[in-house]
C-alpha cells in the first residue's frame, strides 16, 4: 500500500492551498502601510506647523531699514532646531526667503566650523546564521513590493538650495508640501514643508522629515504575527488534514482488501462491520456486507443447483445407457420395444429438464428487468377462471375486487397456472379447486385450495425444493421437473411476498385437500 494515498494527498493539498492564498495576503498590506504613512504625515505636519509657528516668532526679525523685509538669524535659528529637535527622530531643514539653506538640525558647531552628524546605522541585531539569511531575504522581498526605488532618491547630505524639492516650493507658494523619498537603508523617507509665516508674509520654509523605520517595523511586525498565525494553522491543518484521510481512507482500504480477497476466493473473508461509524462509509460497508452475503448465498444457490442438476440428469442417463447396454443382447422384439420406450421416455424426461432448468436460471435476470404494474387480482384470477378448461375439475372464483398489488402480471399468472395445475392432477374429478381473494390488512391473500390427498405430514417445505416430487398415484414417472413451486417461490419472494402450504382438515381432523396461500403487499387503488 502507498504511503500516501492520492485521496490524502487530495485533501491535503485542497486545505493547504487554501490557507497559503489566505496567508498570501502578507504579501499585500499596502493599505495598511499607506494609512501608517499617512498618519506619520499628519503628526509631522503637526510638528512642522508647531516648530514653525515658534520659528516665526524667535527666529525671523525685520530687516534694519527696511520694516517689510524678515530675516532669520543663522546662529539663533541654529541653536533653536538643535535644541527642540534634539529628542526627536526627525530631521529639521530651515531655508530662508531666497531659498538658501539657513540650517539643518544634523549640523552641529557655529559659522564655518559647522559640521554634520549623521545617525549611525542601527546595529545589528543578534541574529544567527539562518535568521540573518531570513532578514536580508524578508528586507529584499517586501522592500521591492511596491518597489521603492521608483521613488527619488532622498537628499543625506546638505541639500543648499530649496528648488531641489517639490514640497519645499509648495512651500514656498504657501501650501504645505508633501513628499516621499527613497532611502539608501531601503525605507522611505517621510517630508513635509511648511511656509515659515510671520504678519502674513513668507520668511522661509521649514522642512521636517522622518524616516519609516517605526512603520516599516510595525508592518514587518504584523508580517510575522499573520506568518507565526499561518504556520500554526497549517501544521494544524495538516495534522487534521492527514487524521481526516485516515479516516476515510483506512476504512475504505480495509473494505478494499477485504473484497479482493473475497474476489481471490478467501472464504474466511468477510467485509468489516463499519454501522457504528453512522457516516456513508458506514452505510457503505453495510452495504457491501448486505451484497457479500447476498453473493455468498447465491453461490451456494448456484452450487446446490448444480448438484440437483448433476443429480437429476445422471438419473436418466443412467436409465439409458443400462437400456443401451442390455438392449444388443435381447433378440426378443416385445422386450427391446420396451427398452426403446424407456429410452424414448428418458430423453423426453431429460429434454423436460433441460428446458425447466433454463427458464429457472434465467429467472432473476427477467424479473430484474420486467415492467412493474398495478395488477387487480380480482381480474386476474377471472381471466385464467375463463380459460379454464372444461374436461377439468371446476375452477370456483370467491373474489373481491379492488385489490391491487404492484408486480409482473405474466409472472403471477405463471405462479397461478403452477398452482392450479398442480391442484387438477392431485384433485379427483369430483373435487373443486378454489381460488380465493380477500384483503388481510396491508396484505392481499391469495388461497388455492383443492380436494386431493394433502401434503404428507411434515413436507409442508419440502415441497418447495427443486427437483422435489410428490406425484398422485397412477401418474408416469418423470412427468414433471418438481422445479414448478420452487420457480413460485422464487417469483413470489421477488415480489416482497411469501408463499406456505399446509393441509385442510374438517371437524374431525381429517385432511380434506391441500391448501397453498400467498400473501402480497397491497397498494392503494
């Protein structure tokens, strides 16, 4: 037997897609990353109009001479970003009214001495050979989608002039400018440009940026949350997926090997009992048991048949080759005469069975495929009542009409003719034979009774077995098959129905005639 069976590999691959399409959507949280950046905005943007709003009333004073003119002073401006910028993450750009860089908060010193500081790059994390491999993979793939570097390339070192970015004009102009750049670590870089505004008049742009370092963080958290959720579902799934497969498969196998070996002919063999499942495996396995034995019996049927056949064919033929043997050495006429009779008597008798035995293995087949009909019974027995030949012993109808019965007509009918023909040879030509019809609650009653000797006592089944014969007195030897009530039981049976006989008595006791009764379902007229 495989290990895998293809029905455990179809489950499994049938639960397993559809959790990695589930899983899939890892790949796509751009929605939930775009409302991060945008919320990042909005808090930069609040930051940007703050400090600019302090900017504009510290740091912009008007030009000596000439009122409407504003002018930043470098080293105050300088002082003031560092100082509130100095626990934030943000990066602070100041630009004047011509558009020069007047400080930048990664700047540290005064006048010429000025330098920038950068951050250092984050240390790395302790990772492991293998995690590390992970990372840099986890950083290559979702830092491609969406791809990051189809955004421009953010300034690192001191951009001087303000034309160099968009929001910065924007600024200028007097909106707020956003923008996203791309980084050389792989994250964004968030920009938001304020116009610096003092008496209603521009004075210079604040540039407050920040990188995406915390949302790309919390993005990658979420990542591996729905990623650890989606490993444990999956070995879940594959745990259940396997027990599932199991439990189909393995009854299914047990019921598999169990037919092949009935099919190999193993008679010790037989179908497990799977009823205390109460699935459709279950009920398949009774059915399979159900046609076993129904095979089983019909196996021994054929066999018992075969040696009744076997049986009653060796008889005649043993008849006629005794007769052939002995019939060389008799020279008188008169003798050989009755040998050849004899012989004639046995073929007719052989011919008789061969014929008889093939309308009753033919049997199943025709009443497995003969149209099914509502049948009167009443009616039916009145129409073999007038074909009933007059030389005879009387045919007595003592019917009820109405009661129907679902069945093969031409099948009844032949149970009939059976019966009542076998009622004449036994019945004297004095007697009757009486074929009743009534109704027995959800049963219809067929009698035929006659006026014959009876059954003799303690045959009332025997009579039903093939080849059995119980002939009257005075009647040839080989007449009949004794297949006649075995193919009316037969038919009765496939017809939900049951066929007795037993004898009639009188007051005394004494037996009166035989009686055979059939009791069939009946149907609603």
């Amino acid at each position: 037997m495989r290990r895998v069976s293809p029905l455990t590999r179809r489950i499994l691959g049938v639960n397993v897609f559809a959790l990695l399409v589930l899983a899939g959507g890892i790949f796509y949280l751009d929605r939930y990353r775009n409302n991060l950046i945008d919320a990042e905005f909005e808090t930069i943007t609040a930051q940007s109009r703050l400090l600019a709003g302090v900017l504009a009333e510290i740091a912009v004073e008007e030009g000596e001479g000439d009122p409407d003119q504003l002018t930043i002073p470098v080293e105050t401006a300088r002082l003031l970003v560092r100082r509130i910028v100095s626990s934030s993450a943000v990066r602070v750009r100041l630009y004047g009214g011509g558009g020069q860089l007047v400080t930048d908060s990664t700047l540290i010193g005064r006048g010429q001495a000025a330098i920038q500081v950068l951050p250092l790059p984050t240390p790395p994390k302790p990772w492991n050979h293998i995690r590390a491999h992970l990372a840099s993979a986890y950083d290559w793939v979702f830092n491609t989608l969406p791809r990051r570097d189809n955004e421009p390339p953010f300034p690192e070192g001191l951009e001087p002039f303000l034309a160099r970015f968009p929001e910065g004009v924007a600024a200028f102009q007097g909106a707020v400018g956003r923008a996203r750049y791309a980084r050389r670590d792989g994250h964004l870089e968030l920009s938001v440009a304020v116009p610096l505004e003092r008496f209603r008049r521009i004075a210079g742009v604040l540039i407050v940026s920040r990188s995406s370092l915390e949302i790309d963080d919390a993005v990658r958290a979420l990542r591996l949350d729905i990623a650890r959720a989606t490993l444990a579902a999956l070995v879940v799934t594959v745990l259940l997926s396997f027990y599932l497969s199991r439990a189909i498969t393995r009854p299914l196998a047990k019921l598999a090997l169990a037919a092949d070996r009935i099919r190999h002919g193993d008679r010790s063999a037989v179908i497990p009992d799977l009823s205390r499942r109460g699935d459709e495996i279950g009920e398949l396995a009774a059915s399979f048991r159900a046609m076993t034995e129904a095979l089983a019996r019909r196996v021994s049927e054929i066999e018992a048949f075969a040696a009744d056949v076997a049986h009653e064919l060796k008889n005649p033929l043993t008849s006629i080759r005794s007769a052939l043997e002995t019939l060389p050495r008799l020279s008188d006429e008169g003798k050989r005469g009755q040998l050849l009779a004899l012989v004639h008597a046995d073929i007719k008798r052989i011919d008789r069975l061969i014929s008889d035995i093939a309308a009753a293995s033919r049997l199943d087949g025709e009443l497995a495929r003969g149209d099914v009909s509502a049948i009167d019974l009443n009616r039916l027995v009145e129409a073999l009542v007038a074909v009933h030949p007059e030389t005879a012993p009387p045919l007595v109808l003592d019917g009820k009409p109405g009661i129907l019965v679902s069945g093969q007509e031409d099948r009844l009918v032949q149970v009939l003719r059976n019966l009542i023909t076998n009622a004449i040879s036994f019945s004297p030509d004095s007697g009757a034979i009486r074929v009743t019809v009534q109704a027995d609650g959800p049963r219809a009653i067929l009698l035929v009774d006659d006026d014959g000797p009876g059954i003799p006592p303690g045959r009332e089944a025997a009579i039903f077995d093939r080849f059995y014969t119980e002939r009257p007195a005075g009647e040839a030897f080989g007449q009949h098959s004794g297949l006649g009530l075995s193919i009316s039981r037969q038919i009765i049976a496939a017809h939900d129905g049951t066929i007795v006989a037993e004898n009639r008595t009188d007051g005394a006791g004494a037996v009166i005639g035989a009686r055979f009764r059939i009791a069939l379902p009946r149907i609603a007229s």
